[in-house]
C-alpha cells in the first residue's frame, strides 16, 4: 500500500498534466492542475513520511512559480523553462556538496541505500552531469518544438518529452549507476 501510495504521489502530478492538456489541446489548461496535485503530493508525502520530502518540496516551489507565472502572464514559456530551471538547481546543489565534501545525495537517499562515501560522490557527479545534459536537452526540445516559437501547431512534441523522455532517460541513466552501486555498497 505504502509503495503504490508514494508511486501516485511521485507520479499523480505529472499523469495530472498530461490528462489535463490532451483533454484541453492546451497547456495553459494544463498548469492549475499541476500545481494543484504536486502541492497534494507533497502534502501526502509529508504525512506518509513524517519528514519535509526535500527535493519534492523544492520542485513543488518552482512548480508553483513558474505555473503561476505561466498563468498570470498567459504565456507557457514560464513552464517550458522550469525543467531546465530544476535540472541546473538539482546539479547546482549537489555540486557544491562536493565541492564542500557533503555528500548531499546521501542526506537526500541515505535511508534507502547503504553506501560509502566515495559512492555518494561518485553518484553525485553523475547526477549532476545528467542534470546539465537534461537541463540543455529541455532547452533543446522546447525552444524547437513548441508554440513558443511559433513552430508548432502543438507543444506535443514538448510535452511528449516532458512526461514520458525525461522518465526514460531518467530510467535509464539510473540503470547504468548500478555498477557503483555495487561497488561501494556497505553491509550493514
């Protein structure tokens, strides 16, 4: 019960976005709801855990932002940015916990995995690489194929990425960090 409940507050959010525009074809319709759930979900998450969920709260603030930017503007390139505004954020914070030798990924995952400190760095700087890579790849996608620049009839292309790019490369990228997983894995 406690593994689905954490998967719908994980992932309500962005199944609510993607519902809301492909009943609506627009994506300004899209972002109430967004904000809506994601501040639901961490709501949910606090009360399942008991604990501020950090990285939740911290990307339900810049959902917040930039959605009611979007909103109030009437211009999507508010929300368009905000995955790249997160990525630089997410890297930009475990950066610097490396470069002050606080394994911050640690303090953020600790309780699920069991590892050395040299892993947590390791990951670290694989996470902010990916980070910089998804941050220049939204950019990319958005700036290219979005009504923002007039040269879509849709942001489909956009939104496509959003919902189901991000969590296959995500998927993916975290397939290939087992090997350091492995290798510095401490017995508890």
């Amino acid at each position: 019960m406690k593994n689905t409940l954490k998967l719908l507050v994980d992932f309500g959010p962005l199944a609510i976005f993607f519902i809301f525009y492909k009943r609506t074809g627009n994506i300004i319709d899209a972002i109430q709801p967004l904000i809506i759930a994601t501040i639901i979900s961490v709501l949910i998450s606090y009360i399942i855990e008991k604990k501020i969920p950090v990285m939740p709260t911290l990307g339900a603030i810049v959902i917040t932002i930039f959605g009611g930017l979007t909103l109030y503007f009437d211009n999507p390139i508010f929300i368009y940015m905000k995955p790249t505004i997160i990525n630089i954020i997410f890297a930009g914070i475990l950066f610097i916990g490396n470069i002050l030798n606080k394994p911050l990924l640690k303090h953020l995952m600790g309780a699920s995995i069991n590892m050395k400190d040299e892993g947590w760095f390791e990951l670290s700087k694989r996470w902010v690489v990916f980070f910089i890579f998804l941050a220049i790849l939204n950019e990319i996608i958005w700036r290219n194929f979005s009504k923002a620049y007039g040269n879509q009839p849709t942001d489909d292309i956009w939104i496509n990425f959003k919902v189901f790019g991000i969590l296959i490369l995500t998927f993916i990228f975290s397939v290939t960090l087992y090997p350091i997983l492995k290798k510095y894995y401490k017995k508890s």
